[in-house]
C-alpha cells in the first residue's frame, strides 16, 4: 500500500502541497516571467528590424516616400481615371505632384534672388537697430562686444576654412544621394499608384490561408490609417502655412514667401515644427522690423497653436488618428533621438499605424462604436474587452 506522507492540512480538509514561499508569489513570478520573456523577444525582433532598416536607409527612405507620394496622389489618380485609362491618369498625377513642389521652389528662388540687395540693407539696419537696443537700457551692454564677437566669427572662418569647405562638399554629396533616393520613391510610387492592389493581393497570398487573411487585413489597416494620416497633415500644414503667409504679408516682413514654406515643412513634425519655423520668422521679423512685429510675429505661435491644436486636429485629423498629445510629445522625442529630423517626421505616423492595427486585432470593447472609414482602425479602445 501506498505510504502517505505527513502534509499540511487547509481548513477544508485536503492536504497542502508544498510550501513556495508567500502567497501568490509563484504565479506571479511565474505571469511576470512569461511576459519578461516575450517582450524581450519582441525587442530584439524590432532591434533587428530597425538595425536592417538603417543600414538600408535610402530605401527604406525612398519607400517611405513613396507611400507617402501615392497617399496624397492617389485620390486624383482614381478621379483621372474614370476619363483615361489609368497608366495615364497615374502620369497626370505625378506630373502634378512634381511640378507643384518644382513651381514653388523656383518662385522661392525669384523672389530672393529679386529682393537681395533690399533684404541684405533691411538685414544690417535691423543688426544695428538691435545692437543699440542691447547697449541701451536695462542691459548696458558694451560696444566692444559686438566688434570681438564679429572678429571672433571671422577668425573662426578663417581658420577653419578647408573644414568648410569639405562639409560643403560633403553636402553636395548628400544632394545626390537625396536625388537617388527621390527618383527612386517616384519610380517605386508609379508601381504603387498603378496596380499596388494587385501588388499587395499577390504578397498576401503567397502566405497559408489564415496566415495571409490575418496580413490582408492588418495591411489594409495600417493603410487606411497611413493615408488618413497623410492627407490630414497635409491640410493642416497647408492651412498653417496659409495664415502664416497672410500674417508675414501684410505685415511686411522679408521673405515672407520662403517662410511660409518652411512653416508648411515644418508642421510635418507635430507639436515641435511650426513653432520652431515661426521662431525663425521672428528672427527675420526683429532684424528687418524691430522689436514690435517681432512680438506679434511670436504671439502667432500662440494663436495658431491653438486653431491647429481645437480646431485643424479635431476636424481633420481625429478620423485618422487618435493619440493622446502625450504619446505624440514621446514619439517625436524619440524618433528625433534615434534618427534626427527625419525620425521625428516618421515617428508619429509609425506609431499611429502599429495602435490601428493592435486596435484592430483586439477587437471592439465595451463603450466604443465603430466608426466608418479610416478613423475606424485608429480608434483608441476605452473600457473592458466584451
């Protein structure tokens, strides 16, 4: 017969089994580690992808481009192609999204190259103006300062001049691998705008069958969501340059044309850009106008942070995305930190894509309507899972 051994006994009569410590430790630590593990897995995973992504980075960029080019071209595209076959509506839509951008630097370069000797008088008047304004009451500063700052600017020139240069060619080399990757994403986004349903139907089959459903469907997700994205910012950033222009025009501030295409760059990046662009434009504002219309240049920061932040995001953007101001602020810190401007461009969209498909395969929970369209993958879930 079997021998049963001496146990503790619970209060309901069965023997205990042996001890492990505190209660509830074991399973605990055990839910603790199961976790630990998996997203060390998952980090590694996105290190690797990440580390391959930047060792190609001109096509990762280029493609990263081009999805942006087909985003933005494609509802032309498709309105062209209820009238002409659509090999030619997909020229008739990268001709307009290469001519625009071409048109408008040209203009840019006109109208410096028009205005230079008038800016460069407004410019040093400006200097002046500012210099006895700091040798004047409350700073007091001297005179002298200004003249070694300038010999101090000269001498650095001076002397480190064959560094200058080689970055400057340096620079002319970047300009080339810029073009590279451009004619690239543009040859890539005719294969996309052509037939890049077809192209992602093919991808998804060549998985098993639940395998590619569960693909498609993420997929389609992360599309809609990246294109909501893209034309929302678009808007915004065309609508922020639009009352920046009006602003700089009519109160006679240089370069008023140039700046309004910075600030519609600069609002690619959310939150940080278009107030560093209209810091630039105060900048400009206190050489050439003085002090005055350069406060009301920086209290624009003010009022068009809050017609973008109340107004341009909740009615545009909202379908699209959904991220609290917080996990904006992070993701473009940290995309700034890990890949500079252009991280910081991509950051944002990124993260949107990966929360639309997470939210997508979580499924609906409790409290959350669905919401046709784009925004209905960017959703952000509130509540307990049904």
């Amino acid at each position: 017969m079997p021998v049963r051994r001496p146990g503790l006994r619970r209060p309901g009569g069965r023997a205990a089994g042996p001890a492990t410590g505190p209660a509830g430790a074991g399973p605990v630590l055990r839910r603790l580690s199961d976790y630990a593990w998996r997203l060390l897995v998952v980090a590694v995973a996105a290190y690797l992808v990440l580390t391959v992504l930047g060792r190609f980075h001109l096509i990762t960029l280029a493609a990263f481009l081009a999805l942006v080019i087909t985003s933005v071209v494609r509802p032309l595209v498709d309105l062209a192609g209820r009238v002409v076959p659509r090999p030619f509506a997909v020229l008739i839509g990268l001709a307009v999204a290469i001519l625009v951008p071409a048109g408008l630097l040209a203009l840019i370069g006109e109208t410096v190259a028009a205005d230079v000797d008038r800016l460069s008088r407004e410019f040093q008047g400006g200097l002046d103006r500012l210099e006895k304004a700091l040798e004047g009451a409350p700073l007091h500063l001297d005179p002298s300062t200004f003249d070694d700052l300038q010999r101090k600017v000269a001498d650095f020139v001076s002397e480190h001049r064959s560094t200058l240069i080689s970055t400057a060619l340096s620079g002319a080399g970047r300009l080339v691998e810029v073009g590279t990757g451009a004619a690239l994403a543009v040859f890539m986004s005719v294969f996309f705008l052509h037939s890049g349903d077809r192209m992602w139907r093919w991808t998804a089959a060549r998985f098993p069958a639940a395998a590619g459903d569960r693909l498609d469907r993420g997929g389609r997700v992360a599309w809609r969501t990246f294109a909501g994205y893209t034309r929302g910012i678009f808007v915004v950033a065309a609508t922020n340059a639009v009352m920046v222009g009006i602003a700089l025009y009519f109160l006679d501030v240089p370069l008023a044309l140039p700046l309004t295409v910075l600030e519609f760059f600069a609002s690619f990046v959310p939150l940080v850009g278009s107030p560093v662009a209209m810091l630039v434009a105060s900048v400009v504002a206190l050489a050439a106008r003085g002090p005055v219309i350069a406060i009301v240049v920086l209290l624009l920061i003010v009022v068009i942070g809050q017609i973008e932040g109340h107004l341009l995001h909740p009615l545009v953007m909202s379908r699209a995305v959904s991220l609290h101001p917080v996990v904006v602020a992070v993701s473009v810190l940290a995309g700034s930190i890990a890949a500079g401007v252009i991280g910081a461009v991509v950051a944002v969209p990124l993260v949107s894509v990966l929360w639309a498909v997470y939210a997508d395969r979580r499924g609906p929970v409790e409290g959350e309507e669905a919401v046709p369209g784009p925004g209905a993958a960017a959703s952000v879930p509130v509540g307990r899972r049904r």
